[in-house]
C-alpha cells in the first residue's frame, strides 16, 4: 500500500496498485504474482543473454 500522502491525494485507494496486489489485478488472478514470477525465473536466463548481446553491439559500435 502506497504511504506517500502526495501520491494519495491524487488517486483512490484501489488505484495504488503495487507488489503482489497489481499483478494479481493485471492477470485477473490471485495467483498472478506466483505466475509471472515464476515464468521470470524461468525466462531470466534468456532475458540476460538478450542483454548481455545487446551490450556488446551497443558499446562495440562506440569504439572509435
């Protein structure tokens, strides 16, 4: 739950979505945070490599 009372005076309190509570909201789910942490888990490996790739293209191309 969101603490900040600048943040809140702004929005309702079921639009302070965060954690656990906004990913089982966005999977429509009460089990939505287990899913898509554990597909992350799953996917981290790839997620990494994809990065690591896209690091060496990026800072080959600032060789001068």
């Amino acid at each position: 739950m969101w603490k900040q009372e600048r943040v809140r005076q702004f929005f309702a309190e079921d639009e302070l979505l965060i954690g656990q509570n906004y990913w089982n909201f966005v999977c429509d789910d009460p089990d939505g945070f287990r899913i898509v942490f554990e597909q992350y888990k799953q996917s981290a490996g790839y997620i990494k490599a994809s990065l690591s790739r896209i690091k060496t293209m990026y800072f080959k191309g600032l060789e001068v």
